[in-house]
C-alpha cells in the first residue's frame, strides 16, 4: 500500500493527484524550483522539497534529484502527472530501481511508445491503423507535418505547405524539440486538414483486463495544442467510435500496457489513423471522469498498488466539456506577472494550478486553469460553461477567456463541426465577428462612480461631501481610461446619461438602473492609478484612468520592435543596413519553451539591432528598429 506518494510535477496537476490523495489517506510530498517556491502545490502538500538547480524550466526534468527528493521526504511512490518526467522511460526506471512504486506504466511501455517513428511502425504491425512517413530530404506531397518523435504538446511540430519551406522548418523543429525534450529526432506525415483529432481513454492492469473510457474530441486548437476537449465526440458515428476503441485496445495490449493512458487518433470522413499513445495521464481526463463516473488518479494508484480492475468500465452518462484558460494575449502570446484575483465559480469544476496572487512566471507552460461543465445533454454542458466564464473574475493577467466565449458560442461548435483548423485564420472562428467585449457605457460609468466612492473614502476632510462637488457646477465631470484593447473612452457621470439612476455606489460595488432595469458591477482596483476592472453579467471591462495632468512619457522610436513577452533570444536572422520586407522574420524569442518569430511590421530596412544571440529581454524591450521605405 502507498503511504507517501510523491509528486514529479508542479502546478495543476500536482493539486489534482493531492485531491485524491487526501481522499485516500495517502500523505503528499511536493517538489518545487525556486520561482515556485510560494506556488499552491507546495503550500498544499504534507512535505516540500525545493529542488536546487538555476535552469528553472529544466530543475523538475532532473530524474536523480527527484528520487533525491523521495529519500529525502521518505515517500515511497513516485506520481509523474503529465509533462515534465512522465513519459521519460528512464526515470520510471530510476524510481523502480530505489525501491519506490511507480504510479505508470511498466518503462518498457513507455519507451516502446517514445519515439514516435518507432511507435508508428509497432502499431502497424499490432494492425493500427497509421499515416505513411515521408522522406525529409524529398517528401514528394505536400502539405506536411513534421513532428518531434519525441515530443508532445505541439512542440516541435510545423505545418510545411511548399518545399521552399522545408529546410527552414525542419531546422526550427528539431531546435525546439531539442530545447524541450533533449531529442532533435524529427519526421514528418501527410497533413490532414479539416480532421477531427480524437482520443480514446485506456486503462489496464497487470492481469490483463483493458478498458476504453470513450472518446475525447480535440480537435479544437492552437499551435497544435488543445484548447477545448469534449467527451464524447459530437461528430462521431458508432462504427467510427468502436473502430477507434478497438485500434486503442490493440495498441495496449501490443505493449503490455498498465495503467491509465491515452491512444490520439485523427479522424476525416470514415478514415482513421493512429497519431500517438501518450503513457500518462492526460490533461483533458476530467471530461472523461465526469461522463464516467470515475476517478482516473485512484485507479492509477489503486492498479499501481497491485490491485485489479472488475471486467466491464462504467457506463458513459451525459456529456462533459473542458476549455484551458491560458494567461495570454489575442496573437497566443503567454503572459507573466501576477493574478491579482482568480475567481471561477457556478456548476463547473476547477482544475488550476494558481489562485488569487499567484505569480505566473515566464518559465512554465501559461495554462491557469481547466474549466469543465457536465451535463445531461452537450447544449447543457456548455451553456453551464459560458456561463462560468462571463462570470469569472480574472484580474491582473490577459487571458484567452474571451477566445474560449467566442468558440463555444459560435454555431459552427454548437452544431459540432469541429477540426484541427476550426482557429486558423482561415477557419470558422476567423469568419465570424467577434462578439464586443469593450467596457460599454454602464461598465465605464460604474468605474467612474466607483473611482469617485473611493476618492471620498479616502478624502482626509469633508468626507461626507460628494465626489467632485463645487458650489457653482461649470462643466460636466468626466473620466477618461484608456481600455484593454489600447482605445480611450471619456465617462460623463456627473451629469449621469439620461434614463440612468444610481442606487449605490461604493469603491468595489455599483448599483446602476437604466429605464427600469438594475445593474449590478463588481469593481476592483489593486493599486493607484493602475487598472480597474469591472465585472458584470454582460462581460467584464479592464480600464485604466488617464491622469488629468500627465506625467512626460518616454517616447519609442517610430519603426520599434518591442518584445511581447519575457524571454531569450533564440536566433538572429537579420543584420543592420539590411533591407526586409513585411513578414519577415527579425529574430526569434524562445520563451516558456516555445519559439515565437518577431517579424517585420513593413518593408524597410533594419536602422538598428539592439539584440543578440543569446541575450535575455524583458517584456517591451527595444529588439531592432525597422525604417520604413528606406534604401
């Protein structure tokens, strides 16, 4: 029996697998790199080991310091989550050899499934159905997909639709493979656009008894990486559905499977074909629990235990929905600094790795949170789900909420046509307008009485005047802010619109009626003169209030390429005096283990490269300076 089960993970996961494990009685140990040192998993476990190291995206794939870490805590079983170690046959192995239970699959599992070339051709032997592999040198079809054999989570992967690509991407995606999972090795298969990528959930244990939970529908992502998942699929008929659960049965017992994992699948038409076995626990799981009716943690730990499942799984109920809330901006670009609040509620499950305060550092996956709604019916689901997220209170950090709104309510997703290009720019999402999401006039009038509550408050005398009051009123009081989206709107509120009354109004609440109607707004602001934001049933408002008399401002140079986001220089591509033209790429950032291309705003030619390899840029640094025109 396991007594003290160690988590080689951080995050969301590490508080999942905790959750089970009070459940359970099983005591916790939490590893931790130094930024997150205050993190919530660590806060939540029994016992903490701080794992030393000054690389903080490389200090949890350190296999000896974590079985370092089980001596140390005196844990004596070993739960990889997802990422990081969890399909490092190596490491499975260096914890077995300690003496300690492995919560996975036997490593001989994981390694037959870790290189995805060697993957391919075991499966097609087992009779799995599979993508043909092509020549790098001379694939002779496009488009393709070259893909990291040993990679996942859409690192490693690009799409190359011409052969005067094919060099370039290849090259990138073996740097990134290598970045992130110390392997370049690199293939490549036809790409099936406009398919549906669909997984099937296996669990087995060490006597032979395999089940298949369902399907999970994936196809909706961004840069190869999912952004919401649903069990079951919407699109799949009962002949496809049986097929791809037979492939996934085949695909375990061809390894000896043991444990819980997951056989990825794409699906065009009636045609199926084999992607990838993950030997982990996946993070879309929580849709499978809840159509279920199981708890995928405990039956890692109770099959890791030696124990057997019965012969039959539950039967699916309903339909579950999950979307990842991600700390990142409209272009996918991750965010970091700190979540002033994160307050998700209604008939939905939580799965975060942050709360309110949490610093989210440049150095891990954005992912904040998975939201998950269950229902009777899928249109139950999903309504629970928008309905959490126009509700959140998501303070200090941009996140992808507004993405995540626009996807489930669009008509192409609640009819269920969902593919892998569902967010390309030339997909459904891109055709459709988005919904406004500015702050609209009651929201920027509740910041504005709001502001003004606050000031009174703080008023050292005559507090009980009115904000602003003059004897003789010469003008209308106004407030101007600057939005989310970097436009400006000017709030008159004293004067207030006509049809509009005030029923109350304080720092953090405001209470407006409009021709008979109330609306209620939630208003917080963290610091002086910093941003206020504004949550309501309509939506929610982020304003920052422009000073009256504003302080000179440092001007940027016209042409500027700014870094949006924290990270190193990964490649320079260009060199001064050299002419460019729009779109093309300047330099390339690598930042939480990605490669973002900083390219070109126009043609011109680069004036000054302030940059170089290797260096390490903050947020809105200075990188090249491009002037327009020029020869």
């Amino acid at each position: 029996m396991i007594s003290r089960l160690l988590v080689a993970n951080r995050g969301e996961i590490a508080r999942r697998v905790f959750r089970t494990c009070r459940a359970l009685g099983i005591e916790t140990v939490a590893v931790f790199a130094d930024p997150d040192a205050d993190a919530p998993h660590v806060a939540e476990a029994d016992l903490a080991v701080r794992l030393p190291g000054d690389r903080p995206a490389g200090t949890y794939l350190d296999a000896g310091r974590v079985v370092a870490a089980c001596r140390a805590s005196g844990a004596d079983a070993v739960h990889p989550g997802y990422g990081f170690l969890s399909e490092n046959a190596e490491f499975a192995r260096a914890v077995l050899a300690a003496g300690l239970v492995w919560v996975g699959p036997p490593p001989e599992a994981i390694a037959a499934m870790g290189s995805k070339i060697e993957a391919k051709r075991l499966m097609a032997a087992a009779g799995v159905p599979v993508l043909p592999s092509l020549d790098l040198a001379a694939p002779g079809e496009f488009p393709l997909l070259v893909k990291a054999s040993a990679g996942g989570g859409g690192r490693g992967m690009r799409i190359v639709r011409g052969p005067e690509e094919l060099a370039r991407e290849v090259a990138s995606a073996r740097r990134e493979a290598e970045a992130a999972f110390g392997d370049p090795a690199v293939f490549a298969e036809p790409l099936w656009e406009r398919a549906r990528h669909v997984e099937v959930q296996v669990l087995a244990d060490a006597y032979g008894t395999v089940w298949t939970l369902g399907e999970r529908e994936c196809s909706v992502q961004r840069r190869h990486q999912k952004v919401v998942e649903e069990c079951p699929s919407p699109g799949i008929a009962a002949e496809v559905r049986e097929r791809l659960c037979e492939a996934a049965r085949r695909a375990a017992a061809a390894i000896g499977y043991v444990g819980a994992g997951t056989v990825e699948f794409l699906v065009r038409g009636d045609r199926v074909a084999f992607l990838e076995m993950n030997t982990r626990l996946q993070v879309e799981h929580p849709v499978t629990e809840l159509v279920h009716g199981v708890d995928l943690v405990r039956l890692q730990l109770e099959v890791a235990e030696g124990g057997a499942l019965p012969a039959e799984p539950p039967r699916p109920s309903g339909h579950a929905v999950e979307v990842r809330l991600y700390a990142e901006d409209e272009h996918y670009l991750p965010q970091s600094g700190v979540l002033r609040r994160f307050e998700v509620e209604g008939d939905v499950r939580v799965d975060s790795g942050v709360e309110s305060g949490s610093v989210v550092s440049p150095y891990y996956d954005a992912m904040l949170a998975k939201v998950i709604a269950h229902g009777a019916s899928r249109a139950e689901a999903v309504r629970k789900l928008v309905t959490a997220l126009r509700r959140a209170r998501l303070h200090g950090l941009t996140t992808n909420r507004d993405l995540l709104l626009r996807i489930l309510t669009h008509p192409d997703f609640a009819a269920g046509n969902t593919h892998t290009g569902f967010l390309d720019p030339d997909g459904p999402l891109a055709a459709s307008a988005p919904e406004p999401t500015g702050p609209g006039e009651l929201a920027g009038l509740a910041a504005a009485l709001a502001l003004a509550a606050d000031n009174r408050r703080r008023a050292p005398v005559l507090g009980g005047l009115p904000s602003g009051w003059r004897n003789v009123r010469s003008q209308p009081r106004r407030t101007a802010f600057t939005t989310a989206d970097g436009g400006t709107i000017d709030v008159v509120h004293d004067p207030l619109p006509a049809g509009v009354a005030v029923v109350s109004a304080t720092p953090d609440r405001v209470v407006l009626e409009r021709d008979g109607v109330r609306h209620a707004f939630a208003v917080a602001r963290y610091e002086a003169g910093g941003p206020v934001y504004v949550d309501h049933a309509g939506g929610h408002a982020e304003l920052t209030p422009l000073p009256r008399l504003p302080e000179p401002v440092e001007h940027v140079v016209p042409g500027s390429l700014l870094a949006p986001m924290p990270g190193s220089v990964l490649r320079v591509e260009v060199a001064p005096g050299d002419r460019v033209v729009k779109g093309q790429a300047v330099l390339v950032l690598e930042a939480m283990k990605m490669e973002h291309r900083i390219t070109a705003p126009a043609d011109g030619v680069v004036s000054g490269l302030h940059v170089e390899q290797g260096r390490q840029v903050e947020a809105g640094a200075v990188l090249a300076i491009i002037h327009e025109g020029e020869s």
